[in-house]
C-alpha cells in the first residue's frame, strides 16, 4: 500500500489498556494556562520510569469553561488503577496550586469503557492546604469545589475527578532518509493530531526517537533500545528491520480515552507525514501480538 507515494507497511501498532484522568485547568490568560500545562504534565513520557503518562490534550476557549477563563486539558495515564489518586494528586498539588491564578476542574467526558469509570479526591484532599479556612463554594458550580486561600486570592478546585479506562502505546513510525526529513514529518504529524480531544502524544514534542524494546542483555534493565530501528546499527546486526536509505526513525506514539481517539490521531497524523519528502516508509511499532491488548493495523486505520 502507498499513500501519496509513500510504502505504507503491513503492520499493526500493539497497545495496552490504562487507566487515565482528563483535568481541565483554568488561569487568568493563555500564558498561564500553558505554564501550568507544561509543568504539571513534566516528565510524564513513559511509564517505565515515570510517574505517568501525561500530555497536554487540548486548549479551551472561555465560553467552554466553569469560570469563563482560558483553560487546557491535560491527561494523566497509568497502568495500575490504585496509583491513579497519588500521581494526580502530586502533580495538581506541585504544579496546578502553587501555579498563579490557576484553578482546575474534572474533565472526563468520556472512556473505554464507561462503566468501570470512579472517582478519586482532588479539591476533597487539597482543601486541607487551607488550614481551616477552606471554605465550600456555594451555588456557582453544578458541582461540588472548594476555595483554598492562596497568597494571590483563592484556588478553586472541583472536589472529585473521574478516572476512565483508555488505552495507552498506540504508535506509528516514520522511516526517511535523512534527520531532517524525517523530523520535519514528525513535526507535522504531530500538529495534525494536537486538536482531537481525548488524546495526547506524551513524548518530547510529541515524538519519541529513543523507541524501546522489551528487555535486555543487563539483568538491571526491562526496556533497552530497539536497536533493529537504529541506523547505526544497520550493518552490524542480523536483525536490523531498515533498508539501505532509511537513515532515521522516528515514533510517534498516542494516549487515547477511546480507540475511536486512538484510530483518528494515527490517520491524521500518517497523512500528514507522508506529505514531506524524503519520506520511505511508515511503519509501527509491536511485539509479535503477544503483549498488547489493542491491535490496530495500518491499513485499517487508514482505510
């Protein structure tokens, strides 16, 4: 199969179910609605060292919030359902309430698997920042929220957040010829998916070029370079999976609440790739079918 001249590989990309919270944060302007997603969403690319997958979902206009105030959905995914509470917990509590002018709400709006969806504290935990003088706040919400004072005014928090069940590992790679080219689409990529809600891209910009590979040959590691992806390695392995040519790869790889969001980030994403020269192939990234729940092939997603 070829998409505007591009070989698209007879793969499938392998995800795995998680368990994820949607939390929409609000501030007084964008600067500080993006300041607070950037950090509060750190080091959250992958879950093998990090506390959580985490991104920025989407940015929301005033006339879409509680308060009337720019706002950002940020997403938080994790593979054990009772580490849900701690890490969202740390990240809105470092990031969120010591971030000015900031308040953060629940913004699950949908899952999975919505029957198996929960709740977990958020402003019910943080109010005890207040010391005592946390006060509930009363008729503005069609919710429960709390005003903890602050050294700037207040921060308002919902009381309770759902979490759902998404899926987490969704991916695509781009083979090119050189860096440039294949960066360049990585790029674009990215942009195309950035405004489907319910979804994120958790790695650095978006794209990951360290992919991994289950295991290694130091007993201390669980995860190690893909080494059959690595152009350096090309000529010095047996099972190397490039070609004379494919000089870079990059992986671009999407946290989703639905495979609806999952299906819809990697098509728009592949079809935004494969308009930049230098282009080889596109591929994914999968472990024989044996690890991943979800497995959805190119040509499928593409159509």
């Amino acid at each position: 199969m070829e998409l505007n001249g591009v070989e698209i590989e007879d793969s499938f990309c392998e995800a795995f179910g998680g368990f994820f919270t949607r939390i929409l944060v609000t501030a007084k302007n964008e600067k500080w609605v993006k300041i607070a997603a950037l950090v509060s969403t750190g080091y959250g690319t992958s879950t093998i060292h990090c506390d959580a997958e985490a991104g920025i979902d989407i940015f929301v206009t005033p006339d879409k919030t509680p308060d009337n105030r720019p706002g950002v959905i940020i997403m938080f995914f994790k593979t054990k359902k009772d580490q849900v509470s701690n890490v969202v917990m740390n990240r809105l509590g470092q990031c969120v309430l010591t971030c000015p002018t900031t308040a953060c709400y629940d913004a699950l709006d949908g899952s999975l698997a919505p029957e198996k969806e929960f709740e977990i504290k958020i402003g019910a935990n943080l109010k005890f920042f207040g010391d005592g003088f946390q006060e509930k706040v009363e008729g503005k919400f069609p919710f429960e929220a709390w005003s903890i004072p602050v050294m700037d005014g207040e921060f308002i928090v919902q009381s309770m957040a759902k979490v759902g069940k998404g899926i987490a590992g969704g991916n695509f790679l781009i083979i090119g010829q050189n860096q440039d080219a294949a960066l360049e689409a990585a790029e674009k990529a990215i942009d195309a998916i950035k405004d489907v809600p319910n979804l994120i891209t958790p790695f650095p910009g978006g794209i990951a070029r360290s992919g991994s590979k289950v295991g290694s040959k130091y007993s201390f590691l669980n995860a190690s370079t893909n080494d059959p992806l690595c152009p350096t390695l090309r000529t010095k392995i047996e099972n190397s999976m490039l070609r004379e040519g494919d000089n870079c790869v990059y992986e671009v790889i999407l946290d989703g609440a639905t495979e609806e969001a999952i299906k819809k980030g990697m098509k728009l994403g592949i079809e935004a790739a494969v308009k930049v020269p230098g282009i080889n192939r596109i591929s994914a990234g999968n472990f024989g079918g044996k690890l991943g729940r979800f497995q959805y092939k190119l040509y499928d997603v593409l159509g």
